[in-house]
C-alpha cells in the first residue's frame, strides 16, 4: 500500500470522523434547544400562574373590601386601613364620623327591607358626593357609616357632615324623611384610634338621645 492511499484514507476517516462529531454536536444542539423550550414553557407556565393568583388575590381582596350593598368600603377595609395607616403630617390629623340613620328599624317593619335597602344606598350616594378625594366612607354596620376625613379638624368635618344633612332634607324619593345621627371625634394617633371610634359612638348616641327627648337642635362644641 503506497503512501498516497494512505494519506487518502486517513483524509477520508478524518471527514468521516469530522461529519459524525458535526452531526453528535447538532444532535447535542437539537437537544439542547428541545430542553431550553420545555424550561421556556414551564417558566411561561410559573409566570401565568403568578400573575392568575396575583388577580385572584386582588379581585377576592377588591370584593371584600367593598359592601356589596351600597358600594362603599367594608370593614374589612377598616381592619386593613388600620394596619396600614399613617398619619400624613402633610394633611394634619383627621377626623372619624360614626353616622347612624334614626327610626331604620321602623322604616323596615313600615315600608319593608328592600325600601330599607334603598335608604341605605341613598345615604351612601349623599355620603359619596359630600366627602373629599382622600376621605374614606365604610359601612360599619346595618344603618351605621363610618367617615375617615383625612386632614380634617371637627369644624370642617360638622360643615361637611351637615351638607350631606341638607342634602338628605331636599331628597324627597321617599314617602318619609331620612334623619340621621352623628358623632365626630379627632384621631391624633392610630394606637388610640379604638377610644376614638367609643368617642364617636357615644356622641352620636347623645345626639341621637337628645331628639327623642327634645326637638331643640343640638349645639355642638366645636
């Protein structure tokens, strides 16, 4: 065998050689690319699923947050508001409003729930259009509204209080008039935001006490 055959033989096994490392790496390649597209598709998959449960999360807290009666804030929102909150020195201290409708449990038993339900959703509309951009308005209880004023002393807060009182006294959709009850006391802190809510409470309860025994308005001490 003569050296040129030789040397023809080695190139020969040297391409062989060459075309099967080429075709183990492309296959390499393949495999490398069918890997990287199931990581791809799984992580797609992770992303989806986030982004689901995020909404999900979002839309169940967007529904509890929210009376579904009347539109305003629940409380579960209070309870949330209280973790969170802060007093904004820029907005000075604020003011809480407990506000209950007088005679509700009559209006019920007179002229029936679903007219009760309607007072409700009125006295949140009245409500809705008196406060301010960052005030807050929670049904806190059956006939109860909570008013969170931000940035607001008693005085101002009594102005917007009774704005929405005379809104409620020109409002005739009903057979009756809508009176309401109120209380107002200052937060000067969200530790003793608790003795404010009773403050509140109680002053409403002495404005509520003090119409069945007279009919001479209450002046309050702002």
């Amino acid at each position: 065998m003569n050296k040129k055959y030789i040397k023809v033989m080695i190139s020969v096994l040297i391409v062989i050689y060459s075309i099967t490392k080429v075709k183990s790496i492309i296959l390499l390649l393949q495999n490398s690319i069918v890997f990287l597209n199931i990581v791809l598709l799984v992580l797609c998959g992770l992303m989806v699923t986030v982004v689901l449960l995020w909404k999900s999360r979002y839309e169940y807290r967007k529904i509890a947050y929210k009376d579904t009666l009347t539109g305003v804030y629940s409380r579960a929102f209070l309870d949330w508001w209280l973790s969170n909150y802060k007093l904004d020195p820029k907005l000075g201290l604020s003011t809480v409003v407990i506000m209950d409708i007088d005679n509700f449990k009559d209006i019920n038993d007179t002229h029936g729930h679903l007219v009760g339900d309607q007072v409700l959703i009125k006295i949140a509309e009245v409500l809705r259009d008196s406060i301010r951009k960052n005030d807050f308005i929670i049904r806190y209880g059956g006939d109860e509204f909570l008013l969170i004023l931000a940035g607001c002393n008693e005085a101002t807060s009594l102005n917007i209080v009774n704005r929405a009182i005379d809104t409620f006294k020109d409002d005739h959709e009903f057979e009756f008039d809508i009176e309401v009850s109120y209380g107002i006391a200052q937060i000067t802190n969200k530790e003793n935001f608790i003795d404010v809510l009773n403050s509140a409470d109680e002053k409403m309860y002495s404005h509520k006490n003090h119409k069945t025994k007279t009919s001479v308005p209450l002046q309050w001490n702002i």
